[in-house]
C-alpha cells in the first residue's frame, strides 16, 4: 500500500475505502501539520457529497458532518476527537 499524499482528498478516499485505521493516520498527520479542523471538515463535507451517488447514502453522511460541525462550533466535543469520531462512523 503506498502512502497516499497527506490531504482531505486522501482522506476521503481512505473513508469510501472502509479504512478506519488508515483514514486516522491521515488525520493525525494533517493536525499535526496544522491543519485547522474545519478546513478539514469543509473538504470532507465537499468530497465526500460531491462522490456519494445514492441518496440514502449522501443524506447519512451529510447528517454525520452537520452533527460534527454543530459539536465543533457548540464547543459540545474537541475539535480533534470530534473528527476522528466522525471519520470512525463514516468508515461504517
């Protein structure tokens, strides 16, 4: 498996992948890049809707990242671990 570049892209593509465990590591690496989280969110939101073609499947994932964007912006949950709980579901 070759490392893809460090980027929301890559991250998204781990997530459509299934791939918890990779899509973390690309999240670790992009906070500690000092990637703002949401940036990361916004990129997600953009990628990961613009890909989903069932509608079932877009409506879920659009849910997850309002959920997330609303704990974030509330102060409900840490910025960090509310994207990695996110990227956690939608590796479901």
């Amino acid at each position: 498996k070759t490392k893809e570049s460090v980027n929301a892209f890559g991250l998204a593509r781990a997530i459509e992948r299934k791939q918890p465990d990779y899509a973390l590591n690309i999240l670790a690496d992009l906070f500690n890049e000092g990637e703002k989280p949401e940036r990361i969110l916004g990129a997600l939101r953009y990628q990961l809707v613009k890909r989903s073609f069932n509608p079932q499947d877009k409506l879920k994932k659009i849910e997850l990242l309002l959920e997330t964007d609303v704990n974030v912006k509330t102060g409900k949950m840490k910025p960090n671990f509310a994207l990695e709980s996110l990227v956690v579901k939608l590796c479901r």
